[in-house]
C-alpha cells in the first residue's frame, strides 16, 4: 500500500505514545540530557515535555522545529509560558514574545489562534507586556484574514480590559456585526476609541 498523508499520521500517532510511554517516568535532568542524543520528532517531543513542566532548557530546541510542526511549537511554548518559574519567565518572556509575533505571520490559522492565546498568556503572567499585546490583539482583529482568529483577538482583548464575565455578551455580540443597532450597542459597550470598533461602526 502507499503511504499517505493519513498513513503518516498514524505513524505520528504511534510514535507519540511510543515516545511518551518511554519517557514519562523520566526526570527533568534526564529528558534533558536525551536532547543531546535523539533526533527528529522525538527531540521535538522530548522539547515538547521539558516546556510543558516549565524547564528552560526547551524552549530553544523547540523552536528550531517551527518551520515544519508550527502548531505544536506554539503549543509548548504557550505551555512554558503557563508553567515556568518566575526567574525562567523574565529571562525567556521577551524571547518567546517575539517568536509569537513570528507566528502570527504563519499562514495556518490554528497557528495564528494558538499564538493569540499565548500571547493573552504573557499578558496574565507579565502585566508590563499588556499594552504590547493589546495593540498587537488590535492589529489581529483588525486584518487577520480568518473571521474565528480575528473573534479569538477580541475575546482576549475583552478579557483583559474588561475581565471574563464581559466575553459571552462580546462573543453574542460579534456574530451580529452586520447589524447597525448591534454594532452601535457594542461599540458602547466597549471601547470606542479601539480601531476594530471604530472600523466597524462607520
């Protein structure tokens, strides 16, 4: 039989457990030491499971596999960025901030939605970055090219301008955007001087 793309998955999948049965038991230090040696998708898993316990010595190695697996790096490194420690956090933060400006550019969506969850992440964990990732929220609302990432970036701007209990109404609201009364009443609900708002209200 020829191997397709669903037969390379199943092999993916296969290796993934394989991997994580293997390595599970393992400490910290030793999953470390194992980047030295493995190759290919398991140095990337391996990268995957150091950035999930919040160790710093993933991240790099993570990110020189973004060029192939986009999705899954930004998924460890929102995971780092949810689990390190506060000194792993200031060291790293501004590093792992630039790479999601980077993904953002990726031409898969889910990569771009992933990467406006993580950067709503820095924002939780690094308030100094809330206004760096407000306007850059803002530049996703406004141009990203598919309709659920660009929802994505209003509901965390909602989040964190306004708090959680404001996200269900924005959300209700968004999908009525082509209705007049319905934008005005969000743009007062909101905030006006927000580009997005302002754009769809005129």
């Amino acid at each position: 039989m020829g191997g397709g793309a669903e037969d390379i998955g199943k092999d993916y999948e296969i290796t993934d457990r394989h991997v994580f049965r293997k390595y599970s038991g393992l400490s910290l230090d030793e999953l470390a030491e194992l980047l030295k040696t493995v190759e290919g998708r398991e140095k990337l898993l391996v990268a995957h499971f150091l950035c999930e316990n919040g160790d710093p010595r993933g991240p790099d190695v993570l990110w020189s596999f973004y060029r192939d697996c986009p999705l899954s790096v930004v998924g460890g490194l929102v995971c780092f960025i949810e689990t390190c420690g506060d000194g792993d956090l200031k060291r790293y933060t501004d590093k792992i901030f630039t790479r999601f400006v980077e993904a953002l550019k990726n031409t898969w969506s889910e990569v771009r939605e992933a990467t406006v969850n993580g950067l709503y992440c820095i924002n939780l964990r690094s308030p100094e970055y809330r206004k760096r990732v407000l306007e850059i929220l803002d530049k996703v609302a406004l141009e990203d090219d598919y309709r659920y990432v660009r929802v994505h970036a209003l509901a965390y701007t909602a989040v964190i301008k306004y708090g959680c209990e404001k996200v269900e109404r924005v959300l209700a609201l968004i999908s009525k955007f082509y209705s007049e009364e319905n934008i005005r009443g969000l743009v007062e609900f909101l905030d006006s001087d927000e580009p997005y708002f302002r754009q769809e209200a005129a």
